[in-house]
C-alpha cells in the first residue's frame, strides 16, 4: 500500500538528467501530479519544461546556498538524483557530489521533510579507484548517516531515453560513422539496466518508503560490450563496419582526444571501468519492487528508436 498521495509534492533533484527525465514521464504516467524538478543545467531544465510544462521546474545550483531551498516546504518526498559522473579535475566532483548533498540534506532536515530516495551507483561496490567513484561512497556514507529516513538503490550502468552519454551516445556515433572501434575484443561482460525499469523501482520505493534499505539494482542481462553493440546495430538496422583496436591504442586515443574536448563522451577511466571485470548481484525487482524487467533488445529498441523521446538528446 502506497505511504504517499499522488498528489503530494515530490521534489528532484537533479532532475533534467537521465534519470530524471525519464522518472518525470514515469511518475506522470503513473499519476503524480505535483513534481518539482531542480537542476543546473539550462538546457536540458528548458528540455524538461518543454515536454512538461504542467512540471514546476528551478534553474538552481545545489552547491550554492539559495531560495531553491523553498521548494522542500511541505514536499513528501525528496528524490536526489544529482551527481557529477564525468569531469577532468577532482574538485567538480567534490562540488556537484558532496558539497551539493550536504546543502540538500541540510534543506531536508530543515524543512522536515519525511523520507528521501537516494540514488547512488553500483560503483560504490566496485573495483574501480576514480573521482567519480570515491566522491559516489562519501555521498551515500552522508545519507546513510543523516539521521532522514531513506532508501538508496545503487543501479548499475543504465540506458534509455535522453542518454547524452553511454549507449546513448554509443548509438548516435555508430549512425555517423561507416566504422566502430572496439577496445580489444570487446569481451567485457555488461549488466545494463534499462532506465524506464529502473524509474519504475524508484517509484516503488517513493510509495513503500523502506525504512534505510539498501537496493542493488542491476540489469538482468548478463552482455558482452561488443554484444550491445552489435545489438544497437541491428535495431537502428545500420550497416555500420565494427572493428577492433588493440587495447593500449584505443587507450592511448581517448587520453589524447580528452586534452583536445572539455567534455568528452568517453574517458580513459570509463575505458578502464568498462573493462574492470566486475560482476554485480543485484534484487529480484520483479521479487521486491514487482518490476519485471523488459528484455535487452526490446529495450534498446525503444531506447533508440521510439519516435517521440528517441531523438532528444540531453547536453552533458
């Protein structure tokens, strides 16, 4: 049984990034009437307004103090979506993880606001040894130990609509180019989680509001990253070349390529990421959020080739 009105004021943050776009259209479709989205990113906040105009909607910057802060009076629910997950220098992941959550904790307790939905990552778990991933433990740690009710559900890599980045970009290269690069032999086993299941999980958890769970949410499908590929070749019907390129060279490419981007899509510690080995054992999301999940190449498929969201296309 739900714990929350569907029109009770729910409030984002982070909210014109991927997540947040797609949990926007899930939540209204399941209802929800009084969503406040916050964000700093101009463009893609007047990509939210646009598609959602019935969406009250704050251009504000979370690391700064600020009158955003109002927007948690009589809010039910805080979702925290925002995080830095790209970057060149550790302070911006400081900033737009950490220093960002403090002021949102800060504002959740200050306007009493009942529970909290944390989004974190699988990396927390993993292997890897980045700024993204370090700054991603200490802002789930803040949580945990604020004193707010809350859940935190870590998902693994995702895709869907939207996707400025990851698969999404992946697709949108392979439509420009009669040839893809493969790092080695592109046998690095994937775990990706659809964004539309994932939202779903999330909305589960504003409802049922578990009381400092913690939810490992991954992709059912176990793919090898040249499998994806090749599966989003098949469904955008592309007669696109894949070749593979030994691994030190593809590295040695993207560390060049970066000192020449200020944002590049793909980084040489998403590289090393990507190819880090690690397996992941999520919940039963069918079992505990009863959402079962939607099959890999129907969800490419509506990722990459629906008419209406497929072909907007977020800004990093």
């Amino acid at each position: 049984m739900s714990k929350i009105d569907k029109h009770a004021k729910l409030v984002l943050t982070g909210a014109a990034g991927l997540v947040g776009q797609n949990l926007i259209v899930e939540l209204k479709a399941q209802g929800y009437t009084r969503l406040v989205a916050i964000d700093k990113h101009a463009y893609n906040l007047d990509i939210l307004r646009q598609l959602h105009p019935d969406v009250t909607t704050l251009l504000a910057d979370l690391a700064e103090d600020g009158d955003w802060t109002e927007a948690f009076i009589d809010a039910s629910c805080v979702v925290q979506l925002h995080a830095q997950i790209t970057g060149k220098t550790p302070d911006l992941f400081v900033r737009n993880n950490l220093d960002a959550t403090r002021r949102v904790l800060e504002a959740v307790h200050r306007h009493a606001v009942p529970y909290l939905v944390h989004i974190s990552s699988s990396v927390v778990v993993s292997v890897g040894d980045d700024d993204y991933t370090r700054t991603k433990r200490v802002q789930e740690k803040m949580v945990v130990e604020s004193g707010i009710p809350h859940c935190v559900l870590r998902p693994t890599l995702m895709f869907g609509w939207f996707d400025p980045k990851h698969l999404g970009w992946l697709s949108r290269f392979m439509a420009k180019t009669p040839v893809f690069p493969i790092p080695g032999d592109g046998r690095y086993m994937r775990q990706p989680l659809y964004e539309r299941d994932f939202c779903r999980c999330i909305v589960r958890c504003i409802e049922a509001q578990p009381g400092g769970n913690i939810y490992d949410v991954v992709g059912d499908t176990r793919i090898d990253y040249v499998d994806i590929i090749k599966t989003i070749k098949q469904a955008k019907r592309l007669r696109t070349l894949i070749v593979h390129i030994p691994y030190g060279l593809f590295h040695l490419l993207l560390r060049v390529y970066a000192k020449f981007s200020g944002k590049p899509p793909f980084t040489a510690d998403q590289l090393k990421a990507l190819t880090a080995g690690d397996e992941f054992h999520g919940v039963d999301t069918a079992q505990v959020f009863g959402v079962r999940q939607t099959p890999f190449a129907e969800a490419i498929r509506e990722s990459y080739c629906d008419e209406k969201y497929s072909g907007i296309t977020l800004k990093r």
